[in-house]
C-alpha cells in the first residue's frame, strides 16, 4: 500500500514542478525492508529531477537509516522522516532544486566570514510541529557555506546520542559539542547566539 495518497502526490507533484536543477537523495539503509526507502521511492517517481541511490550497509554501527540530499554530502537526515520531518525532507529537496535566496543577508555574511567548520546537530521527533523549520535553517546554512555540515537526528531512533546530548525536549539544536538551544530559534536569533558564544569561546 502506498504511503503517499493520491492528493498528497499531486500537491508535492507541483511542488517539484518548480525545481530547475536535478536533485540525488542517497539513502544508506541497512538490508531488508525499510520505510525511508519506500517513501523516498514515491517522492523519485513524481519528478524526473529527483535521483534515488540505494546503499545496503552491514555494519552494525552505522546510524541508519541515514539520507543524504544533494551531492556535497553536508545535508544529512539520520532516521526516518515521518511525521512532521516529512516536511523538513520536502523542504530539503525542493531547495536544492531551486536557485534564489533562503537566508537572510546577515546570515550569509556570517557565514562567508566563518574561520572554523560548524557541525549543527538538530534532534527531533516525528510528533513535534516546531522541529522542521530548526532542520530546514541548518540544512540551509549548509547548503549555503561549504564550512557548514547540518544534520537532523531521530531522537527517538538513537536513545543513545539523545542522552548523550542531553536531549530532554525537542528540537534541540547542537553545534560543534559546546552550543546548545532548545525550541525553534528565529534565524536571527540563532545566529546572534552563535556569534556571541563564538566570540567568548575565543576569549583568553
């Protein structure tokens, strides 16, 4: 039985309509049956610019499943996007297939003076409706700056780096192992945030 139903077909069918540039969805899964993998399936067959690749891994450890959009491998999605993250994938996928703006001026400056890599981890549920716009920031400041790697994590999925990271309400957003918020963050706020403790991370 499918998992999208005919009306939600058309209406991202429009959706990717839009897109000018071709997008890949790599999928790293481990093998048997697997949900990602079904629901990434319909969302290939409704656009000839959305590419699937299949990889089957054996390795135990590997977080997975674990998507990957776009070919510069820094927008990442470990987990199944359900729920409300469905729209976070969506999202993903329809910018990477657009030019044009989806940052604010000064964040884009920001991020053209960044002197250090950022690795924002963004730990959500599929139940939590605040969650997608805190992936869809992270996975846009790293579609924008190549010092910028962002990926979204399954709380649920991986209890260990949710305790790990202290997750106790979501989304929860870590970057680099010493800055944390929790809640959807305004755009601007997030990035104020990041330069002050930046800054006072520099300090003697």
């Amino acid at each position: 039985m499918p998992l999208l139903s005919d009306k939600d077909r058309e209406s991202i069918r429009g959706h990717f309509d839009l897109m000018t540039e071709d997008v890949t969805v790599t999928l790293t899964k481990a093998p048997g049956e697997c949900e990602t993998e079904t629901m990434l399936t319909e969302l290939s067959e409704l656009s000839s610019r959305l590419t699937l690749d299949i990889v089957e891994s054996k390795k135990e450890s590997t977080m997975l499943p674990s998507l990957s959009i776009g070919n510069t491998g820094r927008l990442l999605f470990r987990g199944t996007p359900s729920g409300y993250e469905f729209s976070s994938l969506l999202t993903g996928i329809i910018d990477s297939g657009r030019t044009g703006k989806t940052l604010s001026d000064e964040t884009m400056a920001f991020l053209d003076d960044l002197q250090e890599d950022l690795h924002i981890k963004v730990f959500v549920t599929p139940t939590c409706p605040h969650c997608p716009p805190s992936v869809i920031l992270a996975h846009r400041m790293a579609a924008y700056s190549d010092r910028v790697t962002a990926e979204a994590i399954e709380a649920n999925e991986f209890t260990d780096l949710s305790m790990k990271y202290q997750v106790q309400g979501v989304p929860r957003t870590v970057i680099n192992e010493t800055y944390a918020v929790e809640g959807s963050q305004p755009e601007s706020y997030l990035v104020e945030g990041l330069k002050k403790h930046m800054k006072k991370e520099k300090q003697p």
